[in-house]
C-alpha cells in the first residue's frame, strides 16, 4: 500500500514537474522544476527495488547537476534571447505560427503513438513479472558485479570522469589577456 | 499494483517532454535540461525492465553509468556554455553558428 | 526487540488491533504524518534549544549573562523567539522571484528534516533503518545547498547572491572531504547502513572509529572541519558573513521564514553532530552492554547519543566564537589542497589497513590475543 | 664460508659504484668524493680478506669459485657467458690489488691535497681499480679485455692528468697508442682462441689444450702456423704492450708525468701487474705453442736493458720507473723458464715493495718540490720515517736475503739456471740466465745509487734541504708507508726467516705460497672437473683435495718441457743460484757504496770508460727515434699516402663522381614524373574535395534544433519501418 502511494506521489511528481519545465518561461524555475522531476524519480526508482540508484539519483543530481544547472543559468542571465535572424522559423513548421505548431503536434502525436504501440507490442512479446512483492538490497550484489561483470565500463567511466574534471576546469578557467597577435591583427582591421 | 506499462509510460511521456524541451528552447542551457530528462527516461527504462523482466540488477548498472555520464556531461557542457557566455555574450543557440558550413 | 518506531508501538495490543482494523491507506497516510508529526515536533525544540544554547553559551564565553528573562535562566527565550518571528510580518522584496523567493526556505528545511528519517537515536529508536542508510543522508543534505542557493537569488539583492552563490559552491565542495572521509569508515565498517557502523563499535571507548587507526584519528578531523563548512559555521561562514554581506542569503528575509533558514541551520548542526558521534564516537552505544534487550536500554542510548551529540554541538559553538572568519580563497585552499587529499590518503589508509591488518584496530593488535 | 654474488661482486662493485657515486657528487659535494673513493675500496678490501682468508687458510686443498651468467644470448651458436672465476691465485691478486690500492688511496689523500683536480683524481683512481679488481676476477679473456681497455683509459687519464703539460698530453698519448699497439694483438689472440674452442673462458681453454685442440695449425700469410703458437704470441704480445716488455717498453718511463700516486697504483699493483697476470693464466697455452724460450728471451733483455738505462738515470721516479721495467722482466723470465709460482710470488712481492718505493718517492718529492737526485741528498735528517720505509723496499728489490725480493727473484734466477745448465736443452736458455744475472748485479747497484744519492751524504743544494719540512708520522703520509715496508719481509711470502727454507717463521705456514699456488700445466686434467654454475644463492665453491697435499720441490718444475726429473740438477741449480746471486748482490752494493759514499771510486771514469754505451744509454738505446723515425716516418707514413692515394685519387674520382652523374640522370627523369604526374593526381584530389565540399556545406547549418530534428525524424521513420513493414 505505501509503496502505491509512494508511487502515485513521485509519478505525479514526475510527470506535473517535467511538463513545467516544457511549460515555463523563467528558466530559473524549469531548473527547480527539473529538481523535482528528478526526485521523483529517484522516488520511481525506490518503488522498484532500487535503493542504490535511487540515492545516487538524488546525490549526483540534487548535490551537483542541479546546482551546477542554477549557476549557469544565473551566470548566463537566465533568459531566453530572441534571435536576430530567426532562420528557423522559415526551415521547421514547428517554430513559427499557429498552423506550423498545429502541424507539428500532429506529427508528434504519430509518434507518440508509434511508440505506444512499439512498447504494448513489446509488452505483450516479453514475459512480464505482474507482482514482484520482495526487496532485497542491493548495494553489496552491485559492487560485485561492478568489479567483476561490468569491471571495463567502470574503469572506462573512471576516466570519463577524469577527464570531465579537468576539461569542465580548463574550459571554465578565467583567462587573462588575449594573446599579443590577436590584438595585433586587430589594430590591422 | 503498477506494473511495467506504468513505469514504460512515464518515461515515454519524459523522452517527449524532453525532445520538445529541446526542440523549443533557444537558450543552450535548456537544451541541456532537455537532454537531462531523456537520459533520466532511459534510465527508468532500465530499472524498470531490471525489476520486472530480467530479475537481475544489469539495468541498475546500466542507470548508475547513465547518471555517471550525466554528471560527466553536465559539468562540461555548463563550463563551454559559461565560457562561451564570457566571449559571445550570449547563448543563443542559432547564434552559435561560427563553425558553419 | 525491534527495529523502528512504528514497530516499536506494533507490539502493544491495543495499538496493533488498532490498526489492523483500518484501511491499509489510511494506515500508510497516518503513519506518513505520524513520522512527519513527529520529526518536526522534535526538529523545531533541537532547533530552538540551539539558538538559546548558542546565545548563552557565547554569552558564557564573553562573560556575560545572555538571555535571562524570559522563565528561569532566560530558558524560555525559545519560545519568546518563536512567537516573535510567527508573528512578525512576512516581507517582499518587490523585484523578488516570488516563487524560489517562497520555496527556497522549504527546500532548506526538507533537505534537513528528511535526514532524520535515519538517524538512529537508539537500538530500536529510528524512523527506519534503511541498509544504505549512511548514503541517503549524505544525499539527501546537499539540497539544503539548492535552498540556500535558491533563496539568495531570488532575494534579487546583490547581498544575497553572494551569499547564495558562496553557500552553494561552499556546500559542493566540502561535500568532497565529508564523503570521502565517511567512506573510509564505510570501508571499516563493511556496510552502509548506520547499524553495521554501530555494531562494531560497541564497548568501552577503545572500539570507537575515531580509535581504530591512526587514518580514522585524522578522518575524524577533516570530517569534522569539513562539515562545519557544509553547515555554514563559522569559521566558515561565509555566506552570511554579516560584515560583509549583511546577513548574506537571508538578508530579505523575514518572520518565520527567517525562522526557517535559522531553524535548518541548527538542526543541521545537530545532524552533523549526531553523525560525528555515530559514526567516529560509538553512537548509541553503551559500555560493556549493560540491559542489553530492554527497554530501559533504548532509553540510555537515547541518552547516551543525545550526550554524545550535544558535547560536539557545544565544541561547534566554541569554535564559532572563538576562530575569526576565512576568507574565500581560504576556504577553497583548505578545501581542495588540504582536506581533499587527506581524506584521499585516510581512505586508501583505510584501505590497506583493512588489507594489511584484517580490519583490526590498533588497541586489538596491541592487547588483542 | 658460503659464496653468493653478495659476498663477491661488492669487490668489484665498491670501487665501482663509488666511481659512480663520485661522478654524481663531483659538482655537487666535492668534499665527499675522496671519502666515498677511499670507502668503496675498503670496502672491497674488506671482502677480499674474507676470500683470501677463506682460500688460504686451508693449506693442502685447492678451491675454486666459477659462477657465470648469461651476458647475451643470440640463438645456439652465439651466446656469451660472463662470469666470476676465483682460484688460489685469484684470491691472492684480490687481496695485494685491494690492500695496496686502499693504502694508495690513502696516500693520495696527503699528496694531492690542494690540487686543482684533486676530486678528478680519486674518481679517475675508483675506476681504475675496479677495472682492475674486475679483470682478477673474470673467467674468461673477453671480459678481460674489457677490463683492460678499461684500465688503458684510466692510465690514459691519470698519465695526462696534468694536461696543462705538454709534455704529460704527449705522455699520455704515447701510453695509449703503444699498448694499443699490444692490444690489437690481443684481440686477435682471443679471436684465435674463440675459433679453435668456442669459448673463451679459462676453464674451457685449459680444457681444450689438454684435449689437444690446439694441434692444428693455420695457413697464415703462406706459412703454416701452429694455431697455439699464434694464439700464444698474440697474447703475449698483449702482455709486452701492457707490462712495457722489450720491443714496446717506451711507455712506461713517460708515464711518470701522472701524479707520484697514481704512478705507484699503475706501476706497481694494478696496470703492469695486469699484463703478467694474464700471461700466468694463459700459461698452458704458451706452453702448449712451444713459446717459452721466446718469452724467456724477452723477458732476459728487458731485465738487463732497463737496469743499464736506470744506472744514469738522475730522476727520481725515472730510476723507479726503470726498475719497474727490469722487474716485469724478471717476471717474464721466469714465466719463460717454468717458475710459474715464483713468476707469481715475484708479482706480488714487487706489488708490495714497488708501490712503498712509489709512495715514499711521492712523499720526498712533495717534501722537496723537485724529483732530481742531484738537487738532493742528506735527507735522512729530515725523513726518517721514509727512509726507513725506502730502505726497507730497496733491500727487497735489491734481493738482500730476509727481504721479500730474495725470495721471488732468486727462485727465478735458480730456475732459469736450471733451465740453461741442467734441463738438458742446449743453451737456448743461457742467455736469459745470463742477462738475469747481469740484471740481477746493476739492480742493487742503482737502487743503492739511488738511496745514498736521495737520503745520505752532504745536502747538495742547500736551499732546498733548508726548505723541506721535517717529518712527522701521518695517517695518510708514512703510516701506510710503514705498513707497506713491514710486508717486504720474506718470511710473510716464504714462510722461513731467511727465504731459504730452513728456519721456520712464526705464524706464516712453510712454502705456503707454492702449494697454493700452483701451475695450470701440472694437472691439466684436474680442470675438466671444473663446473660452472649459474649466480645463486648456493654455494658453489668446489673443494677439490690436491693429490699431492705437502709441496714438493723436486716435482717443482713447472716446465712442460723434455725431461723435467733431473731433482739433483734443480736443488744443486737452486743453491748455485741462491749463493751466486747473494755474492753479487753483495759486490753490487759495496760498489755503490764505494762509490757514493765513500768516493774511493769516481762515477765519472766508468763514464768516461763506456762513454759511447752511456751515450746510448742517456738516449735509451734510440728506442723513440726508432719508432717515430722508421717506423712511423718511413714505413706507416708512405702506406698512409698510398692509402690516401687509393681513396681520394682512384675511389673518390671514378667511383663517386661516377655514380653522382648517373644519379643526375635518375634525378632528372623523377623530377619530370614529379612535376607531370604526381602534382596533377593531387591537384585532381583537391578538385573533387572542393566539389564536394560545395555540396556537403549546405548541410552544416550550424542549428543544433534542426540536427536533432533531423535525427527525430529518422527516428521515428526507423521505427515505423521496425513496427510497420519489416
């Protein structure tokens, strides 16, 4: 029963949060808005079973993604600029009036329910397990097959993040002057 | 109660939010929020299918790299978005076309 | 014997008939807001008793008398606190983002309150007792930063930014420190729940983490200092450095939700206090097991973590009047080119000590047989 | 005693690593580079005491140490072993190189203190040590070779060690280019030997000749040569160029432009010795190629013609130099007329006593600032301590009985007596005797001119007498001085008082040294027992019982030749010899006495009596305006200018200037195909990329909305395609 009612909450969460941050101008509010999709799934996750990833969720992306979202935005003025030569609105129906909205809700919903129809075939393809009723933990069973199964990925992710570490601090690093040519073949124009 | 069409459900409708967050933002930080919650989506799908197909904890690893290369891919790409805000004064994604052919 | 509150109560008769004769749903929600009920009630007097500790214990170091007013020995002043700030007017700043101007506090109190969903306040005194239990309440505190973050910028006063901007990156980077420090007793202890911390620790002092090697000696150290930072204590108080910033990311703020800010930061000292003594300085545990099994016993280990917690508190408090404030290229050089690698070099201590010792602590290898 | 690498190679390894140690420290911290020198080889000496000891303690058996390990490995055919290879003989080297190079070392400490390379000079020494020590203790000729030329660098360096000098860079250059003259023969000699055996280690060697694989013979330049012969000739002459021997002695007195110490280590325990020392270890070879008249005739002629050149010397160190020269020759000799051990025995003795005789020259010239007699004498006042040390090594040179040199040097004269009188081989070998005795006549006379010129008589320049300070006893000036004197006495090598073998002395064992020490040709077959083993850490040091455990004079002959059982002819040779060569040296020093101390009789009428020998003499018998002017001038300069000739004027004319007009031909053609063909492909390349480029730009638009659009799009057609129609 509480783990419905847990999942009816984060579901709810999920969904109405994830539309607001389609919905909303203020980007600020689509980052908080982000936030709560995020917790709510990682409150998806703790419904299935998933103790371990689910806190992982909130860790990486409330203590980080998040944050590192919220500067940006602050940094970078949080508003959303109106193109000077609006290119795209003459390329993809999409992006312009009425009609081309109209059109591409259309196409949307096609797909939409390709895909509908892809996971209910799927669905009906696959053995389902209807009612899994029993949790058990999981943290020791994923460091084993971390290390042993999926040992390359984990390495390989390792460096991944390495190498995001340093190259997040170099991008990002303030510099100080411009090098001497470029101001000289400035003078020049 | 919920079963798996529940779950497969709600990460359709993220992917979709997500692509259309994409599609009609212009401020390149959004696009990232976008690509955020199809990557969170995917995820879902594969704990989801963890828990009731397969019984094993293969899709939990699978998520846990996704969140790793979410982390991974967030931190740069907020740095070049700053960076780029520092030179261009603006991040704009149609006005980012320097490298056009 | 059991394991959290709800079953705690389980085992009366009439409380059992009680609810097993309600709808599942209704049970689920009342328990819900039982927990929640409870965790408040008691968050706000750990709160408010921290703000009056504070003020006298500061006044007691500057030899003066603090507040005594209010009942005897100006105990009640908690109470006069509160009702001032329920009462004051809730002010808007006009250029304000009302929406994260409102919801920032929230945040910062839920990013708090939910850690003590875990905490264990004795062998069968918790609201759960969740197997990474260590993990989600390091999880769950970091969005006490997005709160802070959050309230400083939509304040929409150059004041607040900073102080915003200052907690947040503050918070994220001593994050580092803490964690790694934990893992290493993580690493010791074999699990990740705080009953596989605890369990090894009982007895008279010398199993206590803090004893067990000279690396838990030092982690306890940087755990300690580290999470001063991530609570925003002074000496690393950056972001309300009131000579600077006014108040820093509660400057605009008024009445209760002032009140909140204040209140999370308290509580958020408890917690870190609480984990300190849990997780270095044997928790809840009593020497030698004496009433081992009763319900005498949960109550003294009530006490004894309740003791524990609130010695660390009164060294926090010290430490805030006693060291003056860093500054911020301070604060990132201790972080990041002192604490960082020595939690790194405690945790792979840890490590090999575990290898090379067979996770035995010093006083084992000493006089053990 | 176990033997592992760590209780061997640190003997080599010490002096080494402290010449490396000191290469690193020479900038940085000179004042510790003497300290690390003189350590590393106490060290060393320190080890060798324990083998030596270890050897010798044992009198009637015979050990030996021969661990190898792969250097390099090519396949079956090539592979080169190195090794260690430790006999009786070995030890004993070991422990005279390492005792007299640390009191060297020691010494130097005091003589060059205050020099401008003085930090140069100890690493310079390290090196040569460890060359040294290394070349003992190898088992096979090739790394001895190396640690040869090793040492022929160092002697190089320490010669020319006061470059400043032209005539030391001249030196310096001269040491080299003459024993490189040797070398070359060496190297063919162990070629030679590498051909006949595949292998080139002692053992095998010793093993081969035994098994006679040196009967074949070789068509050398038309003539059929003895194979062995011409290995034996080839390494021997290695030995003339090293040890200065009669054709190729030049070097030798020049190189007394390097600093007194390092005269002392190259001409007394290390460099000189090197050369004898391998000859003794390819002794069956020479025996085996019928060489030992040859070498007993060289090794005659060096003794006497280097003692006449040392009678009218007025230098210092040239006199010393001289005698070091004439001694080498008496060891020759006696390899030359089978008294392997006494060859031996005269090796270390001379070790001993010739670098006291260094050290104490050293310590007279720093005292005085000048190396010529002349200018000297009467400074038996001022030097006491040296004197008596110098005394001490002249009487041991000299072959006084008691003294060292008696011991060695009258078994040598008894066995080349033996050799001409009494082995029944006609008189090749009278001459050698004879030259041996006459040699054996002029040395206690020129050695005593030396002393009583140096230390006795009036001071014959007055100032430089009032200028010399007067001696105290120093640790690092006479102390090792003394304790190089004390080991010129007899009894230490002999085991008698005497060195005739009849009373015996305390301590020292009897004859001890000739029943350690004994010749490769008496018992070839014992080596084919000889295994090698692989570095480990087990022992593998072989007992191996002598058959005959008590020395036995009368089987002493050492000769490999005809008839070696006459015992009466070799006692009656070794008392004839012992009592002839006492005679002599007694007439010897008596004149010298008349003449220096006494005056009775004037130097300067012999002078006058031989003056056209003495002219020869002052010009050492023409030997250096021979070479240059001969040989070099007249024989390699005119083949040199032919060689040129051929090169520049044939080779260099037709060959290159031929194919410099057919490559210009084949440049042209390229430079056609280049320009035509391969620069219009290229350019076709860039053509087709640039028209592709003009298509494929278009799609870059730049807009990531419509990249993802894109990919949205072929999303959604991958999966209809998926659901729908497949």
């Amino acid at each position: 029963m509480f783990l419905n009612l847990l999942f009816l909450t984060s579901a709810l969460l999920t969904v109405g949060c994830s539309v607001a941050v389609l919905a909303v101008k203020n980007l600020m509010h689509a980052c908080v808005f982000l936030l709560g999709a995020l917790i709510g799934i990682a409150g998806l996750y703790a419904t299935l079973g998933a103790d371990f990833v689910a806190v992982t969720q909130i860790m990486v992306y409330v203590g980080g993604v998040v944050i590192l979202m919220l500067f940006a935005v602050m940094l970078t003025g949080g508003k959303d600029h109106v193109s000077k030569t609006q290119k795209l609105k003459s390329l993809i129906p999409a992006m312009g009036n009425k009609t081309s909205y109209l059109i591409g809700c259309l196409t949307a919903l096609v797909f939409f329910l390709t895909q509908g129809y892809l996971v209910s075939k799927l669905l009906g393809s696959i053995e389902v397990q209807k009612q899994v009723d029993t949790f058990s933990p999981t943290v020791q069973e994923l460091g084993e097959l971390l290390i042993t199964n999926h040992v390359l990925p984990f390495e390989l992710s390792s460096v991944l993040l390495l190498g995001a570490l340093v190259g997040a601090a170099i991008i990002a690093r303030p510099r100080k002057a411009r090098p001497q040519y470029e101001e000289e073949a400035e003078e020049h124009h | 109660m919920f079963g798996l069409e529940w779950y497969l459900g709600i990460s359709l409708v993220l992917f979709f939010v997500g692509i259309a967050v994409i599609l009609s933002r212009k401020n390149i930080v959004a696009i990232l929020l976008g690509v955020e919650l199809i990557l969170n989506s995917a995820a879902l799908n594969f704990v989801a299918y963890s828990r009731f197909v397969t019984q094993n904890l293969d899709g939990h690893i699978f998520s846990l790299f996704i969140i790793v290369i979410a982390a991974a891919e967030a931190a740069v790409g907020l740095a070049i978005v700053i960076r780029y805000f520092q030179i261009n004064n603006t991040i704009h994604v149609d006005e980012a076309k320097e490298l056009r052919g | 014997m059991t394991n959290t509150i709800a079953e705690f109560f389980y085992q009366f008769e009439g409380f059992k008939s009680l609810v097993e004769g309600m709808n599942p749903v209704t049970v689920s929600v009342l328990i819900i807001i039982a927990a929640g009920a409870l965790v408040t009630v008691f968050m706000a007097t750990v709160g408010g008793f921290g703000t009056i500790a504070e003020r006298k214990i500061s006044a007691d170091l500057q030899a003066r008398i603090g507040p005594n007013r209010v009942g005897p020995y100006g105990a009640f002043q908690l109470i006069a606190d509160g009702i001032k700030m329920i009462s004051k007017e809730d002010i808007f700043p006009r250029d304000a983002d009302k929406f994260l101007f409102y919801l920032a506090p929230f945040i910062c109190v839920f990013g708090v309150v939910s850690t003590f969903a875990v905490f264990p306040f004795g062998s069968g005194i918790a609201l759960s007792q969740m197997n990474i239990g260590v993990f989600y309440l390091l999880a769950i505190s970091s969005l006490v930063g997005v709160g802070i973050f959050l309230g400083g910028y939509a304040s929409n006063s150059k004041w607040s930014m900073l102080g915003g901007m200052r907690g947040a990156s503050q918070i994220i980077s001593y994050e580092i420190p803490v964690t790694l420090s934990i893992m290493s007793i993580i690493v010791l202890a074999g699990g990740l729940s705080f009953e596989s911390v605890l369990a090894s620790q009982s007895g008279l002092p010398h199993n206590w983490y803090i004893f067990h090697n000279p690396f838990t000696f030092i982690g306890f150290f940087v755990f300690f200092v580290g999470g001063l930072a991530e609570t925003n204590r002074a000496p690393f108080d950056l972001p309300e450095a009131e000579s600077e910033l006014v108040s820093g990311y509660h400057t605009e703020y008024t009445g209760i939700r002032f009140g909140l800010f204040a209140l999370a930061e308290y509580m958020e000292i408890f917690i870190l206090c609480g984990v300190a003594a849990t997780l270095f300085l044997g928790g809840y545990n009593l020497p030698l097991g004496v009433l081992k099994g009763t319900v005498p016993e949960q109550f003294l280990q009530f006490g004894t973590i309740l003791i524990k917690t609130l010695a660390l508190y009164y060294v926090v408090i010290w430490v805030r009047w006693t060291f003056p404030r860093l500054r911020v290229d301070q604060l990132m050089t201790i972080c990041w080119k002192y604490l960082t690698p020595m939690a790194i070099f405690n945790l792979v201590g840890c490590a090999v000590w575990m290898v090379a010792f067979d996770g035995k602590s010093m006083f084992d290898l000493f006089f053990g047989h | 005693m176990e033997y592992t690498i760590a209780n061997v190679a640190p003997i080599f390894l010490a002096p080494f690593f402290a010449f490396a140690l000191n290469c690193l420290l020479i900038k940085k911290a000179p004042k510790l580079v003497d300290k690390v020198s003189v350590l590393g080889i106490l060290v060393a000496f320190v080890f060798a005491i324990r083998i030596a000891v270890d050897f010798t303690g044992v009198a009637n058996t015979d050990y030996y140490i021969h661990k190898v390990f792969t250097w390099f490995d090519l396949g079956e055919t090539f592979k080169i072993d190195m090794g260690i290879y430790i006999d009786n003989m070995g030890a004993i080297m070991l422990l005279m190189v390492t005792g007299v190079a640390s009191l060297i070392h020691i010494f130097s400490t005091w003589y060059m203190k205050g020099d401008v390379r003085y930090e140069r000079f100890f690493l310079y020494m390290s090196l040569f040590t460890s060359a040294m020590l290394g070349l003992v203790l190898s088992d096979n000729l090739l790394s001895v070779f190396i640690f040869w030329e090793i040492m022929g660098f160092c002697s190089y360096s320490l010669i020319g060690f006061y470059f400043e000098k032209e005539k030391a860079g001249y030196a310096s250059i001269k040491a080299f280019m003459t024993t490189r003259v040797g070398d070359v023969f060496f190297l063919l000699g162990i070629l030679a030997i590498w051909h006949t055996v595949g292998s080139v280690d002692f053992v095998s060697i010793y093993n081969a000749v035994q098994a006679g694989a040196f009967g074949t013979t070789v068509s050398f330049l038309g003539m059929e040569v003895g194979l062995a012969a011409f290995a034996g000739v080839c390494i021997f002459l290695g030995t003339i160029g090293k040890s200065a021997q009669f054709p190729l002695q030049v070097w030798l007195p020049d190189a007394m432009m390097g600093p007194t110490p390092c005269s002392a280590l190259i001409h007394a325990a290390t460099m000189v010795a090197a050369g004898v020392y391998l000859s003794l270890r390819m002794y069956p070879m020479m025996v085996a190629g019928d060489l030992l008249n040859l070498i007993a005739m060289i090794g005659g002629i060096t003794a006497f013609g280097a003692a006449t050149i040392a009678m009218i010397q007025t230098d210092l160190k040239a006199v010393l130099a001289y005698s070091t020269i004439s001694q080498l020759g008496y060891m020759v000799l006696g390899i030359g007329v089978g008294s392997y051990n006494a060859a031996f025995m005269h090796l270390i003795t001379h070790a001993v006593f010739k670098a006291c005789l260094f050290l104490s020259a050293g310590s007279v010239i720093h005292t005085v600032h000048t190396q010529e007699m002349p200018e000297m004498g009467g400074l038996r006042h001022k030097m006491k301590w040296t004197w008596i040390a110098m005394w001490c090594c002249t009487l041991a040179i000299a072959g006084v009985p008691i003294f060292s040199g008696f011991v060695s040097k009258d078994r040598i004269l008894g066995d080349a007596l033996y050799t001409a009188l009494h082995a029944g081989l006609g008189y090749k070998y009278a001459v050698p005797a004879l030259l041996g005795f006459l040699g054996a006549f002029l040395t206690p006379f020129y050695m005593c001119r030396m002393m009583f010129l140096t230390f006795h008589g009036k001071p014959r320049d007055q100032h430089i007498y009032d200028h010399a300070h007067s001696e105290h006893l120093k640790l690092n000036q006479n102390v090792p001085l003394l304790i190089l004197s004390v080991f010129t006495l007899g009894m230490f090598f002999s085991g008698s008082l005497t060195g005739l073998g009849k009373i015996p002395a305390p301590v020292v064992p009897t004859e001890w040294f000739k029943t350690l020490v004994d010749s490769p040709t008496n018992n070839l077959e014992r080596f084919s027992t000889y295994t090698k083993q692989q570095f480990g850490s087990v022992d593998t040091r072989e007992n191996r019982v002598l058959e005959k455990t008590v020395y036995d004079s009368e089987a002493m002959t050492g000769y490999a030749g005809p008839n070696p059982d006459n015992k009466d002819g070799l006692h009656h040779a070794h008392v004839e010899g012992a009592i002839a060569s006492v005679v002599i040296v007694a007439c010897s020093i008596f004149l010298a006495f008349l003449m220096y101390i006494r005056g009775t009789i004037d130097p300067g009428k012999f002078v006058k009596m031989f003056s056209g020998w003495v002219t020869a003499l002052k010009n050492k018998y023409y030997f250096d305006e021979i070479y240059i002017d001969v040989i070099i001038q007249k024989g390699l300069l005119k083949f040199n200018n032919f060689l040129a000739y051929v090169d520049m004027g044939l080779y260099d004319r037709y060959a290159i200037d031929g194919w410099e007009k057919v490559s210009r031909t084949l440049y042209r053609a390229s430079r056609w195909f280049d320009d035509n063909v391969v620069d219009n492909t290229v350019d076709a390349f860039g053509v087709l990329a640039k028209t592709g480029h003009a298509v494929l730009r278009g799609l870059q638009s730049g807009l990531i909305q419509i990249y993802f659009i894109v990919l949205i799009i072929a999303l959604a057609i991958m999966t209809v395609w998926i659901n729908f129609i497949v």
